[in-house]
C-alpha cells in the first residue's frame, strides 16, 4: 500500500447495527481490556504474537503502541464491541487489517457468544471494508479448531481458498484462509435475509 492511499484512507467510525455500538477503539479501553482479555478461552485461536501468559501492561502497550498507531496510518480500523442495552460494557473487539491474507479479527467475552452478536459485527465491518475502503476482496485465516469462528464465515457466504499450518497462541495448528469478493458481497447482501442466531 502506498503511502498516498494510506493517506487518503478514512478515520474508524462509530458503526451501529440493531444490537450492538461498535466505537473506535481509544486508549481509555486499555483499562478494561486488561481486565477481560486474558482468559484462554478468548486467546487459545490467536496468533501467537499475543503474549501468553498476558503480561501487566498487555493491553495498554498493545493499544497504545500497535493499534492506536495503525490506526492513524490508515493500516487498521478497530472498534470495541457493546450492547446497545448497556454501552458502557465492552464485551469485545473487531478489526480490519491491510495486510496481505490477514484482513479481520475479532474476540468475544465467552459469555456473550452464541447469541449472533459476533456475526452482527462481522456484516458491519464488512460492509466498511467493502464499501467505504473501496477493497476488492476480504481474506480471513482461522484455525480449523476454531468452530465458531469458522461458522461465521460460512453464514457470511465465504470459502476456504487455502489451508495450511499456522501458530497460535495454543501452538501450531491447522489453518485455514477463507475468502470472500466485493462482488460476493454485494450480491450476497441484496439476496440474503440476515436472521441473529
């Protein structure tokens, strides 16, 4: 990417869908993501650049040094994830990465999944990355372990394009990199009926 598009590329929005606020992430998140993040359950499937055991100061260092940068640059957008219920609860984080093969990832505190929240904030990220950033194509690996994460794929009408192995946080898994296009997108939105599970 050069850094005249990186330039050009727009700030994170607040997004909003029927359930949920999804406000760019800020370093005043830092506090409570320390607080909820580090539990095996939400870090077992990422990557295995995520610190384990999760050090003192993992998420300040995390937002202030590595997202809240990126997302200046225009390389990332990431939003924390909250019921419209109750906003001042942040029950996750969902981001968009330009980087080759790597272009979204999210985590839910285990008590909220299972409820069609994640997919909730996966069609609105999407949407982003396709119609606002203008991206041609969206591509996501998971572990092959990762049975949530890979059903939402599947609901979102993307398809496994490659496999192979990759580390994690739970040690070197098999992976799979899932795909899906603008066009896929688009005709996928003007015929699907979307239903929360």
């Amino acid at each position: 990417m050069t850094g005249k598009i990186a330039a050009a590329a727009p700030a994170t929005p607040a997004l909003e869908t029927e359930r949920l606020q999804l406000g760019p992430l800020e370093l005043a998140d830092a506090e409570v993501l320390q607080r909820c993040f580090p539990q095996w359950e939400i870090v077992k499937y990422l990557g295995s650049h995520v610190p384990w055991p999760y050090p003192a100061d993992g998420a300040l260092t995390y937002v202030r040094d590595i997202a809240l940068p990126a997302m200046r640059a225009g390389t990332e957008w990431n939003w924390t994830i909250r019921p419209k219920s109750d906003p001042g609860t942040l029950i996750g984080v969902i981001g968009l990465m330009d980087q080759p093969d790597n272009n979204r990832g999210f985590w839910l505190l285990p008590e909220w999944r299972g409820k069609g929240i994640m997919s909730e904030a996966v069609e609105a990220v999407t949407d982003f990355w396709f119609e606002t950033l203008g991206r041609s194509v969206l591509r996501v690996p998971k572990a092959v372990a990762n049975e949530g994460s890979r059903r939402i794929s599947e609901r979102t009408s993307m398809r496994v394009i490659a496999t192979g192995e990759k580390d994690y946080v739970s040690g070197r898994l098999p992976m799979e990199l899932w795909e899906i296009t603008r066009e896929e997108w688009r005709a996928r939105r003007r015929t699907a009926i979307w239903f929360p599970s």
